[in-house]
C-alpha cells in the first residue's frame, strides 16, 4: 500500500514525500480513506503508532476549500499536554508546507496577546490544550461554532489529567453536524461514555493491543537492595555510564525527584536536564529542542511532561522510579525503540515496589523481566546503613504528583488526599537555614 492510494490530493502527497514517508501506517491506512468520506473515527491506538499524520493529512485536504473568519476557527485538535499540542501543530506544518492554512497553537505559559492577536485575524486549525482554550472562550475572545472538524487526542491521559468535564464541555460549544476524530490508548468507562454521547457512528479503528511493548525494546531491571536514595542514584549513574548509552529519558515519579536526581547527575559530572510541569515553558521547549539536537545527553523527565513526546532517536529509558500506574510504563520506555529502532529500558527496583512491578508484569503479559546485576551496591547499602539512623516517618506509599493537570470543579486529586501522609507531606517541605543537611528528627512531625 502506498500513500497515493489513500485519496490525498497531490499537494499533500508532496509534502508527504518530502518527509521521508513511503508507507502509511496500518492507522494511516485505515483512519485517512474514511475521514476523508467525512465520517466519525474512533481511533484506539497509542502514540508510535502514526495517528498524528493519520488525522492531520485528511484536515488539511478538508480544510484547504474554504476561509476562517475572525475569531471562528474552522477545526480543533485538543491534546493533553503543551509538549504533544506543540507536537501537532509542527505536523500541521510539515505536511500542510503547500497550503495557505493559518494555525494558532492554545497552550499556557506563552503570553495570551500573541494567541489571541491570531485569532482575531481568524485560524483554520486551533491546536490547544484544555485549559487555555476555556480561558480564551471565557474572556470572550473565541467562538466555537464554527468548527467542522474537532480532533480529541490522548483521551484517556486527558481522564488522568481530570480534563473529561472541560472536554464534555468544549464538545457541546461545538456544533452538532462537525465531523469528530478520536483518539484514545485504552477505553476505560468514562471514555466509552464520551464517544457514545459524542460521535456519530464512528468508524472503529483499533492498531495495537492495549498496552503492549515495541518489540525493539530490550527490557531489564536492577534490584535496589534498600530504599535509599543515595544508593538509587548511584545504581543510576552505574547505568548511565554504560556503554552503548548514547542518550535517555530518566523517568521520575514526582517533580521534586527530578530535581534532585538532575542536580545530582550535574554535580557527577553528567550532561542532564529537568522537564516538568513547574518550569517554564520556554526552558521546557529549548530543554527539549537541545535533547533533540544532541546538546543534552541525558532528559530527567516527569510523566506528565514526557507523554506523547516524539523523539526519533532515544537509545535509552531509565525509569528511576518504578511508576504508579503500570500503563505509564508501557508509555515510558515507548520512547525509545521508535520507528523500528532498538532500544533498551531499564528500571530500578527497590523492595518497596514489588507490588507495582507485579502490575507492570500483568499488564505488559510477562511473568518476568530480566535482572541486571550492578556490582557493589550491596557494600554500599551496608556502609550507608551505618552511617544513617532510620527515619521513623519513612513511607512506602508515595503521593502522586499533580504534574499540570488543573482539573476543573475538583477541588483536590483523589489519589493525593487518599495516599499522603502528613509525615510525608512535612518531609518534602524545605526547612529554611540548614542548607541541604537537615537533621532527620527536624523533618519528623
Ligand atoms: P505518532 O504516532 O503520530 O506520534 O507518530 C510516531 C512517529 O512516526 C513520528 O515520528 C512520525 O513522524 C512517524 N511517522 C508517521 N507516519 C509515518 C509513516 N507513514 N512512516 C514512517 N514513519 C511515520
């Protein structure tokens, strides 16, 4: 099968060529022919899979007949995080280099007078995230009845995010009779609901099984022998240092992790940088840009942060936190293994997370991963163990990061007030005038 047969203009064929693509991808294949008839898709596919070009080739062809007015685009992309709606709208400007189609891209941390300075000289495509496009439609500066195609990306990691009330209601500020592509990796109930009410007679496209791991990936784990993160981190650099390391993405669990774990990989010497939700947006794109360049060796990276991120060229995935929820797993070490590359991921696995690494198993079908043997670490938990008294307030249960998600109407995550003790809470919380060496019965409650 080739691009030609899908029913794309030449302009586009064009552009297509020029990036390289011969063959679409089985959602290409699948998702191009009938959105072009201007039917509903529901597309259940991850990311890696191609659906971005899946959903933006068959909008330029619509889009390219006819003019945006004044404050009404024409078409919608919503997607979870301002790294993936920035991912998209570059798509829309490669592929869409022969067409005079104006874009606006919607996400915060960049001034609203750009944004809305756009949309008054009115857009075909408005790529945006949640949150910021509400804010704009609040201040009155937006309509959405003009719109004839919305797209809904990464469904279900807007659910995580706490987005689907902000969805629900973007979707009913949009014309009935607009044509809906929809994206999700799963289906859990709550998005079920959401395409039932919202699309018309989907087409039904599933790619790949739910959750399963590229097979270009090499997968294997390193037993921490404590919980100490002394020991964790240099369990890391250990890895770091291997050879055949040409570059990764460290994946943490909490935003302050990330901070830690960079400024200590700095301090060794490494060539790393953090990406979370807290910095700003312009260190966040030029982070990413410099890692994309080859500046930066090494990305320590925040779930939220990291989604979707298309980053052709990773040869390595270090989960120094095994995640809370094992789907983030499967779209962790996603990163590297891309476009039939190899890839090797690895994670580090104290006692405390059998649980969550059983979970993992389970949801990627094996019954185990392979261990990797670092040398010296059980002389060092030993060394250390002597050297620091045990913390009575210490915790297994770790609070999940709130990343950047705002969800509306809720007035605080479930999964926070439910798992954060108050010791731990009062732990991570900076005693002023003691520098970094805080006596342990300071931090207790
Ligand atoms: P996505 O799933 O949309 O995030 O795309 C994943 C990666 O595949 C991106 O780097 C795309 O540029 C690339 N890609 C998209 N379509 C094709 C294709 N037909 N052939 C090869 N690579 C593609």
């Amino acid at each position: 099968m080739t691009f030609d047969e899908l029913g794309l203009e030449p302009k586009i064929l064009q552009a297509v060529t020029e990036s390289g693509y011969t063959t679409p991808t089985p959602i290409q294949i699948a998702a191009i022919p009938e959105a072009l008839k201007g039917r509903d898709i529901l597309g259940i596919a991850q990311t890696g899979t191609g659906k971005t070009a899946g959903f933006t080739l068959p909008m330029i062809q619509r889009l390219a007949r006819g003019r945006a007015k004044a404050r009404m685009p024409r078409s919608l992309v919503l997607a979870p995080t301002r790294e993936l709606a920035a991912q998209v709208s570059e798509n829309f400007e490669k592929y869409g280099k022969y067409h005079k189609l104006s874009m606006a891209l919607l996400i915060g941390g960049v001034s609203f007078g750009d944004q809305d300075a756009k949309l008054t000289r009115g857009v075909d495509v408005l790529v945006a995230t949640p949150g910021r496009l509400l804010d704009h439609f609040e201040r009155g500066r937006l309509l959405l009845s003009g719109i004839e195609v919305m797209v809904v990306d990464e469904a279900d990691r807007m659910l995580d995010m706490g987005f689907i009330p902000d969805i629900e209601r973007i979707f009913k500020l949009t014309p009935m009779k607009r044509q809906t592509l929809f994206f999700s990796a799963t289906m859990p109930p709550e998005i079920q609901r959401l395409t039932d009410t919202f699309l018309k007679d989907p087409v039904r496209i599933e790619v790949a099984k739910q959750a399963t791991t590229a097979e270009t990936i090499t997968q294997r784990i390193v037993r921490i022998p404590g919980k100490d993160d002394k020991l964790k981190r240099s369990a890391l650099r250990q890895l770091l240092e291997m050879d055949g390391v040409r570059n990764g993405i460290l994946f943490c669990n909490r935003k302050s992790t990330v901070d830690v774990v960079t400024k200590s990989l700095q301090k060794h010497g490494l060539n790393a940088r953090p990406i979370h939700g807290d910095l700003a947006q312009a260190f966040r794109t030029e982070t990413l840009n410099k890692f994309r360049s080859g500046d930066i060796k090494f990305l320590v990276a925040s779930d939220v942060a990291a989604r979707g991120l298309d980053i052709p060229d990773v040869s390595h995935v270090f989960n120094y936190d095994v995640p809370f929820h094992s789907e983030d797993y499967v779209h962790r070490i996603g990163r590297t293994g891309r476009a039939g590359r190899e890839g090797e991921a690895f994670m580090l696995v104290t006692p405390q997370d059998t649980k969550a690494l059983d979970a993992i198993l389970k949801t990627i079908g094996r019954k185990e991963i392979e261990e990797l043997e670092l040398s010296g670490l059980d002389e060092k938990v030993q060394s250390t163990a002597k050297k620091t008294p045990p913390r009575r307030h210490e915790t297994t249960t770790r609070p999940q990061d709130n990343e950047e998600r705002r969800p509306r109407g809720k007035k605080s995550s479930p999964v926070k007030s439910a798992t954060t003790p108050k010791a731990q809470k009062s732990k991570d919380e900076p005693i002023v005038g003691l520098g970094d060496h805080v006596p342990a019965f300071l931090t207790r409650t």
